[in-house]
C-alpha cells in the first residue's frame, strides 16, 4: 500500500519549501521596467536585504544560483595570482576553494574534513604568511553537505591575534536566515547567500554584501568582467545597472514578499529561534534511533557545531538509501542525498541521507518527516532504538 496520495513534501536542504504567499507575489505579469512600483520595491527590497545581513554596507543582486555567487564573488575579491587561505569543512567549502582555484588564485587549503575550523590553524597559517600575500580567508558558515557550522566570530578573531590584513569572505547560502549571522558585528567583509533556501524562493538569486574595505580592494580586482563586477550595481545610475541588464522582476516581487514575512512579520531573531528549535527535535531523534548501538547517528557529534538548516545523517548497511526510496515512492516525502561522504558507485553511498529544515517550515512539517521516516525503519525492518518521535516531540515543546 502506498501513502502518497495528497501534498507530497519536499525536505531536502534546498531548493525549499516556497510559501503560497511568495508563490502567489511572483504569479504575476511582468512590469514596466522603466518606472512604477518595481523600481521601489527593488528600493526596499535592498534595504531588507542589509537588515537580513545585519550590515550598514552595500548589497547586490545577481541573476545566478549559489555557484554563480561564488563566481561573482571571486571576481570582485582577487585578480590572477592573488593568494586565498580557503577553509573547508565539506563539499561546497572544497567546491569553493576549487572554483577561485580555476580562476587563477593562489589557493593555501586548510581541510578540515567534516568537522568545524580551528581558529588556532587558521592563525598560524596567517602568521607563517610573512610576506601577507593572503588577501582573503573563504569559509563557509553551515557546509550544505556535511551540516557542519563554522563559528564565524572566532575565525575572524583568529584572523586579528594574527595581526594579518587578510579579508574575511563567507558563504553563508546554507545558514542566511537560519542561522544567527552578524555581518558587520563579526567583521565579514564579504557574504555570499542565494534564493533557494532560507529565503523561501526558487533558484535564480544570488545575494552578495561587501564591506567598505571589500567594495575599495574590489576596484583593483582584475579578474571582474563587465556583468559580474560589484561597482556599477551598488553605485547604479540607472535601474538596470543594479542587475548588469534586465532585472529579474519575478523573483524581486517574491524576495519582496519573503523579506516582509521573515523581517516584519515574525522577525529575524525569532527565525533563527525557530530554526534552533526544529533542529533540536531532528537531533533528539537520531540520538533515540541511535541509542541501541545501531549506528544510526548524525555526521557532526557537537551540537554547537550543526548547522540549524540541514541535518546530514548515517544509516549503515544501505539502510539510508533504502529508507529514502521507500519514503518517496511510498510516503510522499523526499530526503537529500549524501554528499561528500562516498560516490554513487561505492558500497557506502546508501548510508547517508540528508534532512532539510530551512525556510518555510514549521513544528508539524518536521514531526511529519520524522514520523514517516520511523515508519520507513519499521516497514524496512532496519534496526532502530525507540522513543525517536516522543524525544522529539519533548525537544519542540522544551520551555
């Protein structure tokens, strides 16, 4: 018997859930683009856009996904042969390394698996830089593929026992409106977000913020071409200038309505809240799942170093591969695969799924997934502690 009739769920940690409301502002004819109301609507949208970053600095807009927001980045931060210190704690901190590595920069990698930075490693490494020749340290705050979460604060306190000049660039598509995140407060020079997730709309946007001193170094950067370079959109004279050509007008009325909701309707800290707490009912349940020596457990140990968007998990023996086809094809609910942790082809790869939590999501969406999912375990007959769902269900309701 399958139960996939009704409103299938889609909780993989991104592209998100996108709210009826954000679906219902960009069902609409296009605009003038000339004047009318997209031109103050883009107005505000910019500001809500540097509330979000908690910045006083300049924040573009490109018509891009979160690839093509490091790419834009990049291009703005270095030129050829200009040397990065680029921390990774997964796959898309590899990934990101590895693109400014293909644009000509000097990549010094500190890996740190699928555990979190050592400020203490980063700090050395930018002692041991004597000639100062790193312009920029790259981190990523929550890494999409291992959930792992960077502490920002520390890294960029890290980077002033140092005493180094270097930059501090984050991506923060994964964590933006989940996570607590302090652009100005924690000395980010640039931040790098996108559409997807957190902010409840599809692919097409990526957000970049840059400080003072990043949008200054940005104008010697020679790797900036024409349409990705940062100073004709914050300093546009003409509309289309914020966006190098035709604005994308749907998307803007959906940011426009995802900002309202996230900033003046339930408030930024209060998201970050709720993100915590949904989080924490994932986590409880692992651990009761767990709690029979199964092997059934979450990829990073520490809470305090999870990311509060996406969860990534193990169920051994292929028991996490099983448990997503089964929930797809037979609950009507879809889990992420498992990225960084093995490819398609070896053995491994079915024993890690990944939860989605970001967005436009609520107490009785998160208990569904978990629940169906302790269904799957059973029908599957995939060894499991118990007490999984009421741990969680005591985990939301904690004072």
């Amino acid at each position: 018997m399958s139960f996939t009739a009704g409103r299938t769920y889609l909780a993989i940690p991104g592209p998100s859930v996108i709210p009826d409301r954000v679906l219902n502002a960009m069902h609409r004819a296009s605009p003038n683009i000339y004047e009318g109301d997209i031109i103050e609507i883009t107005h505000t949208v910019f500001a809500g856009l540097k509330r979000l970053a908690g910045t006083r600095h300049h924040a573009a807009i490109y018509i891009a996904n979160g690839h093509g927001g490091w790419e834009a980045a990049l291009t703005n931060m270095f030129s050829r042969g200009d040397k990065a210190l680029a921390i990774a704690s997964g796959v898309f901190g590899m990934g990101w390394a590895n693109a400014a590595a293909r644009m000509g920069v000097d990549v010094q990698l500190l890996d740190f698996g699928r555990r979190p930075a050592d400020p203490v490693r980063i700090a050395e490494a930018l002692r041991a830089d004597k000639d100062r020749r790193i312009k920029y340290v790259m981190v990523t705050h929550v890494d999409t593929a291992s959930s792992t979460r960077n502490d920002l604060a520390a890294i960029r306190n890290a980077i002033d026992a140092a005493d180094h000049p270097a930059l501090l660039a984050v991506d923060a598509i994964a964590s933006l409106g989940c996570d607590e995140l302090r652009m100005d407060d924690w000395g980010i020079d640039v931040l790098i977000g996108a559409s997807q997730k957190g902010m409840m709309l599809p692919p097409g946007l990526a957000l970049l913020w840059f400080s003072d001193k990043a949008l200054a170094a940005a104008q010697q950067a020679d790797l900036a071409t024409p349409y990705w370079s940062i100073t004709p959109r914050v300093h546009a004279e003409a509309y289309w200038q914020y966006f190098g050509g035709t604005p994308p007008t749907q998307h803007l009325y959906g940011l426009h309505e995802a900002l309202k909701m996230l900033l003046d309707e339930e408030g930024l800290e209060a998201a970050w809240a709720r993100h915590k707490r949904l989080a924490g009912a994932i986590w409880a349940a692992f651990a009761s799942w767990g709690a029979d020596g199964s092997g059934i457990g979450l990829n990073v140990a520490e809470p305090e170093a999870r990311g509060h968007s996406v969860t990534a998990a193990t169920i051994p023996n292929g028991g996490a591969g099983r448990l997503r086809h089964w929930l797809e094809t037979e609950a009507g609910v879809t889990l992420g695969i498992g990225l960084g942790m093995a490819l398609p082809q070896e053995p491994a790869y079915g024993d890690y799924l990944r939860i989605g939590h970001m967005g436009h999501v609520n107490a009785h969406m998160v208990m569904g997934v978990l629940g169906t999912m302790e269904a799957g375990l059973c029908a599957l007959g995939i060894p499991h502690g118990s007490g999984a769902i009421e741990a969680a269900a005591r985990a939301l309701s904690a004072a």
